[in-house]
C-alpha cells in the first residue's frame, strides 16, 4: 500500500470517521428498509438520517436524492433520465467518455447532439442559444484538470431547457440557479467507493431510463453502511475544509510557481483563479507521463497521468487536446487534506529531477 504523505493521485484516503464507522457497520446484519419489522424500521430510520445529512451538506432536498451503488453510472442517469429523442443534447469537448457514450446512444436513437467547443482556458464557449427542447450537460468542474465552469452564465447564454450537472470534482460547487439532475460522488470527500448521489429536482421531466416495470428511480442496490460511512465523511470532510481551503490553495500556487520557474518545459492546464485548488495537471513537453508516474512512484510519489476517464488504458487525454496543449507528458497532481509543505516542496524537487534526467 503507498503512504498517504506520498499519495497525490485522484484516489484520496478513506476518511478516518468513515473507517471508525465502517469498522462497527458491517459486523452488523442489516434488514432490509422496505420491509416490515423492528430491525427494517430501525434500518429504514438510519437510511434516511444518512440521506437528510448527505443533502443537507450538498445543499438539496432529501426527497430528490437517490443513493446508486454505481457512481459511474449517475452520469448515465442524470442526462438520459431527461432525454427523449426529439430533445437536443449538449455538452462540451472536456466532458467524461461517459458523456459522449450517452450522445452517441441519443444519435442512434434519433436525437441530436451539440458539442461545444472550450478556449485554452478550458472554458466553455456558448456558440448558440438553444431552440426547442435542449438537455445541457455540464460539469462544474473538470475531474482531470480542476477547471471550474461559470455555469450559471452559461445556462443564461444557452437558456436549454434541462441542465444536467456532473458535480463529482468537488461537493464544494455551488448550484447554479436552474438544474434539474445532478450527480456526485463520495470519494470526493474521502467517503468509501461505490456511493453516487443522484439529485433529481425536476421529478417531472426527469424518466427512469433504465428497463423497470416499478415506481423506483433507481436500483436501490447501494450499501447501507457504505451510505452511513458517506455522510458521516462528508460532514467531517467539510469541517476539515473549513481549515484546509486557504492553504491547499497556497500549496497549488506553490507547485505552479515553482515548475514554472524551473524552465523545464512544463505547461499548466488552467489558471488558479477558477480551478478547483486541489487539481493540478501539467503537461511536460518532450517527455512520456506513464515514464515520469514510474520514476517518481521509484522515489514513493504516486501521481495520475493519461485522461482521468481511461487512465487504466494510459490514454491520451482528450480534455488536454480540447485546450490545445500536448498531453503525451500528462501529470496530474491531487493535493488530499493534510497534505505538507514539505510533501509538496519534495514532490517538486522531484518532478524536477526526474523531468531533467527524462530528457
């Protein structure tokens, strides 16, 4: 296992609330809530403490939220569950795979789909207003480079009907006035694997698309504990935020300083200013980023290179190629709560050396 002070990937350490919690939960047999009795109707209380915490934190209603085992698959129906073929889709070059996946089912099926287009800044540039009935699906920031969207100015600049919202880079994003899905995901606030939220407000629009002959929204597969261990981590994790915000910011500004005046060739996806401070990705001209992942995972610095959405097939990133920079030496930096100055300083030295000794 990697140590966590070497850990500046994606993947962020379980939370130790949701550990201490998961370490009594599953030693416990869990009826199932829908079911009639003590032990459901004990379940079925602690289900929805979980759900009203986990909303309260996200800033929507208990009664929009739905629990899927399968965050991965909340992309899927957040946007579907609002397409029909005679609606539009849009979305943009930075999206997930998953999102283009979606628009190529909705082609198929007889839809239309717009892709727009992103600035070297990797924001979003409006090219229409939308006519007739439209699906937006946008994130509100990009999970690979940290670049966050305006995405109230831009669902005035395109006015679509429906807005869908991909909000797993952060649950620190604030909701634009119109949405009517979202999803999020656990991880992002050091909660276990295998928990999406998925925020439905506009029960009326939005349609199961998945085959069912029942009223549910979802499958309703999710583990209760894994659930209880997510609420309790996003509480903690927000607390937590409350103290690490400024100074996870000053470390990016740091990084970003430093490679830069290193003159080592080093491109940096985004400005600060409206990025997630917690994601860094570089690009490092001249040089191979699985080669670099290995020799400073040989110094014990683990980090992520390739697209965050085929990262295990080491992939070119598309959303680096949207904002026209190179990415054959993609890196991408993740900086976790508790993270040092040293760390940071020492990841550094070796980004350096290890880019000095590439070439």
């Amino acid at each position: 296992m990697v140590r966590v002070t070497g850990n500046f990937t994606s993947q962020s350490p379980l939370h130790p609330a949701a550990k201490a919690l998961l370490n009594d939960a599953f030693d416990q047999g869990w009826a199932d809530p829908r079911k009639i009795g003590d032990d459901s109707s004990r379940t079925a209380i602690l289900r929805q403490e979980a759900i009203e915490s986990l909303a309260t934190n996200l800033k929507v209603l208990p009664s929009e939220i739905e629990i899927i085992g399968e965050p991965r698959l909340g992309q899927h129906l957040s946007i579907s569950g609002l397409l029909n073929p005679g609606r539009k889709l849009i979305h943009s070059k930075v999206d997930r795979k998953s999102v283009f996946a979606v628009g190529e089912a909705h082609a198929k099926s007889g839809g239309s789909v717009e892709v727009l287009e992103v600035n070297s800044e990797g924001q979003i540039q409006p090219s229409f207003k939308a006519e007739n009935e439209t699906v937006l699906a946008v994130q509100g920031a990009n999970i690979e480079t940290g670049i966050k969207q305006n995405v109230n100015a831009l669902v005035d600049a395109i006015a679509p009907t429906y807005v869908a919202l991909d909000y797993s880079a952060s649950p620190m994003l604030d909701l634009p006035n119109h949405w009517d899905s979202a999803i999020f995901d656990a991880t992002t606030w050091q909660g276990p694997a295998g928990i999406g939220v998925l925020a439905i407000r506009n029960a009326n629009a939005w349609k199961n698309p998945l085959p069912n002959l029942g009223i549910r929204r979802t499958p309703e597969s999710s583990s209760l504990p894994l659930l209880l261990a997510s609420a309790v981590a996003l509480d903690a994790w927000l607390e937590t935020e409350k103290v690490e915000a400024t100074r996870i910011c000053q470390l990016n500004s740091k990084i970003r300083n430093e490679l830069t005046a290193a003159q080592i060739g080093i491109q940096i996806a985004g400005r600060l200013e409206k990025s997630l401070a917690h994601t860094i990705t570089i690009n490092v001209a001249g040089c191979v980023g699985e080669d670099l992942v290995r020799q400073l995972n040989e110094l014990r610095f683990v980090l992520d290179s390739g697209s965050a959405c085929t990262a295990d097939q080491m992939q070119p990133s598309h959303v680096l190629a949207a904002l026209g920079m190179e990415s054959s030496g993609n890196l991408r930096i993740t900086l976790h709560h508790g993270v040092t100055d040293l760390e940071v300083s020492q990841l550094i030295s070796a980004i350096i050396s290890v880019v000095q000794q590439s070439r």
